[in-house]
C-alpha cells in the first residue's frame, strides 16, 4: 500500500515537473521575413544585425510567448511593400525596407504593461545595411541585451528579455524557483517522499516484530 502511495506521489511530483516544462515558452520579440512568392512569413534563418535585406524586402517583428521557432507566432496583418513603402520615392544609393512591427496582444504583454499598436514603417537605409539598422531607423529607442538579443522595440517592452514564462492561462514566471509540478513545491514533495518512506520501514519492522 506505501509503495503504491510513493508511486503516485512520485508521478505526480516528477510527471507534473515535466508538464511545467513543456508547457513553459519565451517572451520575445521574433523576426520574420516576407516571403513574396508563397505570400506568407518564414521565421528569419539571420539575426536582424545580420540580414541585409534588398531593396523592395518586407520584413517583421512580432512579440509574443512562444515555446519555439516552429510554435512562433508571425506578425498580423498584410506584408505589402507597396503599401508600406508606395509613397516614398527612390533615392539613388539608398534602399528602401517595408518593416512590419507587431507588439502583439495584452495576452502576451508582461505584467503592468499595455502593447502598443501594430505599426508599419518604410525605412530607407544605406544599400549595406542590415534589417537591425532599418529597425534602428524608424523605431527607436531599440533595446539589446549582453548577448545582442534584440529586448525592446520603440521602448517596449520597458523591462525583461526573453524570459521563460507559463504557456497557456494567465502568463507570468514560469522559474521562480517556489513551485513546480503542478503547484506542489518540490521542498514539499521531497518532505512528503521522507515521510512515506519512514512509514515503509516502520511497516516492515513492524511485520518482523
């Protein structure tokens, strides 16, 4: 019988700790490039400091909880160069880059925090340079962190970066080192493993008396 009340309590301890973490994702601001001739967005293989788009390119910042690159959600609304970038004439030795910059939804924003509105920009930029230039451009104050992971877009959000939140009902820190497993905290659960085991041994001396 004690065995049988270890095994579930086991289960659930270590099998609630692995649908934490799978259900666990990321805050951050994904980027995304337009593709023109199957018309919808691909997840950028380059970091923004390193695509160089050309001149005519769409590309797209969306930020939002995600679980990975495949589980990314992409920007909303039309990738239209010629509606972003129509009205601005050519310039001899300039490019011009439509941007599509999506804040994403109060769901997704962190606490305290409203997401400002999509908003498209047409950036026109040297010929060399690179979607993160573009970016810096016309949606400034830009903010990276220590490892040049791209953190804020025109200010927002104010604070964080990439951190690992709950995925799925209301979204805050899925690390805070208190619970995990379902809502039992694993100091808990491993007085709860001692306990039992105590009571097993008990049993078995009990028996032998």
């Amino acid at each position: 019988m004690v065995g049988l009340v270890l095994a579930a309590v086991a289960g659930l301890l270590f099998g609630g700790a692995g649908a934490a973490a799978a259900d666990s994702g990321y805050r951050y601001w994904s980027f995304w490039t337009w593709d023109r001739s199957g018309e919808r967005w691909s997840y950028a293989t380059q970091g923004p400091a390193s695509l160089r788009p050309v001149d005519g390119a769409v590309v797209g910042f969306r930020f939002a909880v995600s679980e990975d690159s495949a589980d990314a959600t992409t920007p909303r609304g039309p990738a239209d160069f010629a509606a972003v970038c129509g009205d601005t004439a050519e310039e001899d030795g300039r490019k011009r880059v439509a941007l599509v910059i999506d804040p994403g939804t109060r769901a997704d924003a962190p606490a305290g925090e409203t997401p400002p509105a999509r908003r498209t920009e047409c950036a026109v930029v040297a010929p060399d340079a690179s979607a993160a230039d573009a970016l810096a451009a016309v949606a400034p104050p830009l903010r990276y962190d220590s490892s040049a992971l791209l953190c804020a877009i025109a200010g927002y959000p104010r604070s964080g970066c990439g951190e690992r939140v709950a995925v799925g009902g209301e979204r805050g820190p899925a690390d805070g080192g208190k619970s995990d497993g379902g809502g039992v905290p694993l100091w808990l659960g491993g007085v709860v493993l001692v306990v039992l085991a105590g009571g097993a041994v008990w049993q078995v001396r009990r028996r032998r008396s």
